[in-house]
C-alpha cells in the first residue's frame, strides 16, 4: 500500500516543527470549498486533529497541512510547548494521526506512520 501523505517530523526541546514531504491530492482541500478533516484522535491529545485548510500551521490541538493556497504548501508548521514533555506528546499525537490516515481500516500501528522524527 501506497501512504497517502508523509510528513517529515522535527522536536527539538520544546519546539515541534516539520513540513510534508508528500500528499495525495485526494487530501488537499479546494480552493473556495471546505476544510477537510483527514484524522482525528482522542479529544485529550495534544494534537487530536489533522485537518487540510489554506496551509500548514499548528493551532491549538490541530495540525493544518497543504491546502488551497498553494504557495505556502511547502513551507513548514511549527508549534512549542511549556514542557519537553509536552512536545513529545505531540509528535507522538502527528504519528498516530498520520497512520490512521495511511491506514484508515487497520490498526495505529507505528510501523504504519510515514513520519520522520529527529530528537
């Protein structure tokens, strides 16, 4: 099976930064449309949504990645937390919502997840 996205995945102390390296057009929102939600996790999650909008950016607990504005497809999303615990959490959160959406029907499993993460 061919992953639908890929996300290359940073955490640096606090700080959780990365950009995607891949994405089915499948999971990019149209310009004037909709937003697309592409994963959610438990409500408790640091990030418990991954959603497609205008461009990457981290808010709140959710993750927005390419989108319709096609010039800032590429730049990078970033977030920090109070707590190194916090920002480890986190990447754990964007792995697990990057294999539910590689994986919709399978388990969560780690080995599922097209993330690259650096500590």
């Amino acid at each position: 099976m061919t992953d639908k996205l890929k996300l290359r995945l940073y955490r640096d102390g606090r700080e959780v930064f990365g950009w995607v390296e891949e994405q089915d057009e499948a999971l990019v929102s149209d310009l004037g449309k909709k937003i697309l939600t592409l994963a959610t996790i438990d409500t408790n999650a640091r990030v418990a949504v991954l959603k497609s909008a205008y461009g990457p950016e981290c808010a709140g607990d959710t993750l927005y990645l390419r989108g319709e504005e096609g010039r800032r497809n590429y730049q990078r999303f970033e977030s920090s937390f109070d707590r190194i615990e916090q920002a480890i959490e986190a990447c754990e959160d964007i792995k697990r919502l990057v294999a539910k959406v590689n994986a919709p029907d399978e388990d969560e499993g780690q080995d599922k997840a097209a993330v690259v993460r650096v500590l």
